[in-house]
C-alpha cells in the first residue's frame, strides 16, 4: 500500500512541465506576498521532552517521512503526547509539511498531507505550513517549493555547515510567494488529479 501511495504522490516530469506552462513567466502581474501572510506555521514537538500529566500515543511525521513532493508512509512512528499537545500539533487535510534541514539540494522540500491518520502530529524538524486557501492551493504551493525561485531564496537565507543547509521559522515565514489568481491555481489542481488518477489506474492493471 505504501508503494503504491508513494508513487501516486510522487512528483512527475508531467506535473513540473504543466507547472511551467501554466506559471512560469505568464503573468508578470501576479501578487507577491511573504509566506507570513498568507499561511499559518508551526514547528512541531519535540522528543524526548518532559511531559506532565496523562499521555496518549499518537502517530507522527518524521523527517523520513517528508520527501520531494511527495509522503513516505512506508514507516509510520508513534509518540506519547498529553491532550494539549495533540489539539496544538494536530495535521489537517491538505496542510503542507516541510523539512527544515538536509542536503542543500534537498532544502525546502516539502509536500502535501491530503489525509491525516488519526490525531497524527509532526516533530520539531519539520513545518507545518497551512495556507489561506482563498488565495493558495497546496498543490501549486507544492510545487512552488520545487521552482527556481523559492530555491534561490533558500539556497541564499539558509544557514550552511559541512554540505547541511537549515532554515528558521523567521526566514521560512519570510520566503516571498507569487500568487496566481486562484482560478488558474485550481485548473492546476485538477490536472495534478487526473495525471495522478492515471498512474494509479495503471498500477493497478500493471
């Protein structure tokens, strides 16, 4: 199941191809904003903390969990968190999870959680990204992650030590946005879904 999920996710020459066409260099008009104001962030809990009171287990995303467009749920963890704790890390559908360190070539990866297990949290390394969707779709933020300038804008913000590159919530809150209108975001949206209803038809037939 998780192989199947995980190419049913996994970003495809197709999607960046429509992306450019719909995207790239087509409205010189479009807004700009910083992702501060157009989404809500949080980091996530921390391991190994003291925790006070009852505890219940929950499932969380991992780092290894995260990957370039796409969820790796080949291995799910769990964590002891209180009530509070969970209310306040709870993942919601279509909320966008991102990494804040690894490879350069790797920062700023980040993908869509379309469908949260049961009160599933998300640990200290990674973003939680949830966007204003009156102006922004997480597929097309998806794969703006991916695009030219949000990963100039990593490369020069992040702070890099022997090949690892890692971002703060500050510059993460800062990464300047260019937002489509929404109509064109949605045909984007729709695409994505048939191209990935396709392949996945496929892999069933295979």
């Amino acid at each position: 199941r998780s192989a199947t999920r995980n190419i049913f996710h996994r970003n495809s020459d197709r999607f960046k191809s429509r992306f450019n066409e719909l995207f790239i260099n087509k409205n010189q008009n479009d807004k700009e904003s910083l992702l501060k104001d157009v989404a809500s962030l949080m980091s996530g809990i921390t391991k190994g903390r003291r925790i006070k009171g009852p505890t219940i287990t929950v499932p969380y995303m991992a780092v290894s969990n995260v990957k370039d467009g796409y969820l790796d749920l080949s291995t799910i963890k769990t964590i002891e968190a209180s009530e509070q704790e969970v209310e306040k890390y709870r993942l919601l559908p279509n909320d966008v999870l991102m990494t804040e360190g690894g490879d350069p070539d790797k920062l700023g990866r980040g993908c869509v959680i379309e469908t949260p297990l049961h009160n599933c949290i998300h640990q200290n390394h990674i973003f939680r990204v949830r966007l204003n969707n009156r102006l922004l779709t997480p597929t097309y933020f998806q794969f703006y992650l991916q695009d030219k300038k949000a990963r100039e804008y990593f490369l020069r913000s992040a702070k890099q030590t022997t090949g690892i590159a890692s971002l703060n919530m500050t510059q993460l809150r800062n990464l300047p946005v260019i937002i489509p209108p929404i109509g064109q975001q949605l045909v984007f949206e729709e695409d994505v879904q048939v191209i990935n209803k396709s392949k996945f038809i496929c892999l069933i037939n295979a």
